[in-house]
C-alpha cells in the first residue's frame, strides 16, 4: 500500500482523532460515507483538494490516507473521524439484491444513497439487537422458496395469519411483529426512487419514501412482501418479477373471493371509495382490479378514472378509512428500549461512530430535552 504523506495544517486536536483512526482505517466505510453524503469520487475529490483517481484508490484500500486527509474527508462528508475505522460489522448491499422498481428512473448517486442509508440503519438494528431482542422472523412461509403464483401465495400468507377474508389490517405492523424491519427513508421520497426491498443477512428490510400516503404506502409494503416471498434472487427492473409482485400485492390485500360480489356493477365512484376505504387501498387500484376480474369493462374502467382525475385523487386521495397509521415503529421502539435497558442513544451513537443527531434522525426519535426560550424585556 501507498501512504498519502501530503499535510497542511490542521487542529491539533482533530489531528490526534484522525491518527488514531488512521491506524484502523477501512476503505469501505470511506465509501459508504460518500454515499451517505451523495457525493461522486470526483465531488468528494474536489472538496478535500485531491484527485478522483486518489479517493477510487482509498476507497479499494489501494493507499491509505494519512490523518490530515482522513480529517479533511470526514469534515467533508458531515461524520466524525472515527466513523472511518473498522472493526464493527458492516453491510454492502449491491443494487443486484435489492428489489428496485426500475433501474431507469434513478440516477446511480442517488441510488447508492439510499442503499447506503439502508446498510447503516441495519448497523443500528445490529447495534440494538446486542441489549434488545428483537420479534424473530416468521413470515408464517419461508422466504423465496416457490409458493404457487403470486395470488396462490397471497392467499396462503393470509391463511398463516389467520386473515384468510377480509381486510388485512395494519399491513407496516403486521410485517414488523413478524421480525420484518420496516423503514422510511427521507432520500427514497424522490419519486425515481421509490419503496425497495431487500433480503439482507439475518433480517429482511422493506424501504419506504418518508412523504407516502397511508393507502400507497400499504401497497407499497405488500408489492414488496410480494417481492421477498416470490423472488430469492433480486432482478432490479425486471417487468416480470414486478407483475408478480403487483399481482400479490393486488390478492393479499383485495382479495378477489371477497370483492367480486362487492364491487358496484354501474360506474358509481362513491360507492367504490367506500369499499377502497374498508380495504385500505387507493381507488383507482381498487377499479383496475374490478376490471381484471371482469366486473368491469375497459370503457367502464375509463369513465371511473376519469372521475377520479376531476375528483383530484390521483395526487391527493382522501383517506377516510380506519388505515391512516401505517408508520413504521419497530425500530423506533427498540431504540427507547434499549435507552432504558443500558444503551442510551449516545451510547449507541459512539459505538456506531456518528453523530448523535444523525442516529436520532434515523430512527426517527426527537430532542426531548426542555428548551429554554429568553423573552427580551420591554
């Protein structure tokens, strides 16, 4: 390996910080931490004053970047120095094993953005689970191993929850009782993004755009429950895999033995909205299924979402049904667990090597110290 000996001045304090992560220093947290900070190699090249083939070769382990560049990389990326140590476990998730709704869409920075958020908060999970056990997991059926068809397998996963009729109820919390982690990513909110999946090592993880309407984000959770049930080996974009998912998610939770007969026979969009409130699904899902089923026709189909567009659904849909939770909590609540039972958050924080507002964000806990407001006297 190569040692970068290049050192303008720095604070003598941030300086002995970085010696000593130096001396421990991981390539693959440097990268991760770029991804974090959505930067390109050539953007975080040009904010430390280097060279993009200098950062390709610290992040491959090529050559090791003395502490002043180490200092200047942290102070570039918004983390402590000591986040570019290693020794505590780390997730690398490929865009091959994650289930992305289209590889299109998105730009390639913005993609390794939310999967690397994605992979620090299974570091927080990991972190937590040393003092709080989590729900194991137990879909009720084994991940990726052939269940029929997607709607055959959505019937037998409501039969193992024991909802084979009706509304499923809770979707987010359904999954998270059952060992699933459910998170919602501020990132994945840009519309190229989208709700992702993933098998990771021990416990799958389920991502969903923070700005998601109640309905959406239930169809969301079971298009991507559809995905780990049916599809062991990710295939990012593919048109079949997400026809599968799409069919599952479309049983799971409007389940065609329980809806047919349901279904207003004549283009009557009240009614209709009333049965998507009962089911927790967006109107318009609710008539393309119809139409699948052969309740209704195509042009019966059209006059419907035509109605919906004048009613200005297709953006912002009322919900008027019991569903409007739907947020996830698991991870939330282990963490004031954990708080009480030994690793309070700044604990956990510097086992995890970042900043403690960075660790509250993640698992979506607020400030709850007092403050202190001075009123200026007349």
């Amino acid at each position: 390996m190569v040692r970068d000996d290049s050192r303008p001045e720095e604070s003598g304090a941030v300086i002995t910080r970085a010696f000593t992560a130096v001396r421990t220093f991981a390539p693959a947290r440097l990268s991760m931490a770029r991804r974090l900070a959505g930067m390109r190699p050539t953007d975080l090249a040009a904010a430390v004053a280097s060279s993009s083939a200098a950062v390709s070769q610290y992040e491959q382990g090529q050559m090791i970047p003395d502490d002043t560049i180490l200092a200047r990389f942290a102070h570039a990326l918004n983390v402590p120095i000591e986040f570019f140590a290693g020794g505590r476990p780390q997730l690398r998730l490929d865009t091959s094993t994650v289930h992305f709704r289209s590889m299109q869409a998105a730009d390639t920075v913005h993609r390794q953005q939310v999967l690397a958020q994605v992979e620090l908060l299974w570091e927080v999970a990991t972190a937590i689970e040393q003092v709080i056990e989590f729900p194991d997991v137990d879909l009720g059926l084994p991940l990726g191993v052939p269940h029929g068809g997607p709607a055959e397998a959505a019937r037998t996963i409501r039969k193992a929850w024991g909802t084979s009729a009706g509304p499923i109820a809770h979707v987010v919390r359904q999954l998270e009782v059952r060992g699933i982690l459910v998170v919602a990513l501020e990132a994945a909110a840009n519309v190229t993004i989208g709700a992702f999946s993933s098998a990771a090592p021990g416990r799958p993880i389920i991502a969903l755009p923070t700005m998601m309407s109640p309905l959406a984000r239930r169809v969301a959770v079971a298009h991507e429950l559809g995905h780990l049930l049916l599809h062991p080996d990710a295939a990012p974009g593919s048109p079949s895999h997400e026809a599968a998912a799409d069919a599952f998610a479309a049983e799971f939770l409007m389940p065609a033995a329980d809806i047919s007969d349901r279904l207003p026979r004549r283009n009557d969009v009240g009614t209709l909205k009333d049965l998507s409130d009962c089911y927790g699904v967006p109107t318009a899902m609710l008539a393309h299924r119809g139409q699948l089923l052969g309740v209704y026709s195509e042009t019966d189909l059209q006059t419907i979402l035509a109605d919906i567009v004048g009613l200005g659904w297709t953006i912002n849909e009322p919900v008027n049904s019991t569903f409007v939770g739907e947020q996830p909590e698991l991870l939330q609540s282990a963490a004031h667990m954990a708080c009480e039972h030994g690793m309070p958050l700044r604990l956990l924080a510097s086992k995890l090597n970042i900043e403690l507002a960075a660790l509250r964000q993640l698992v979506g806990h607020t400030d709850l110290r007092p403050r202190l407001r001075l009123i200026a006297s007349r």
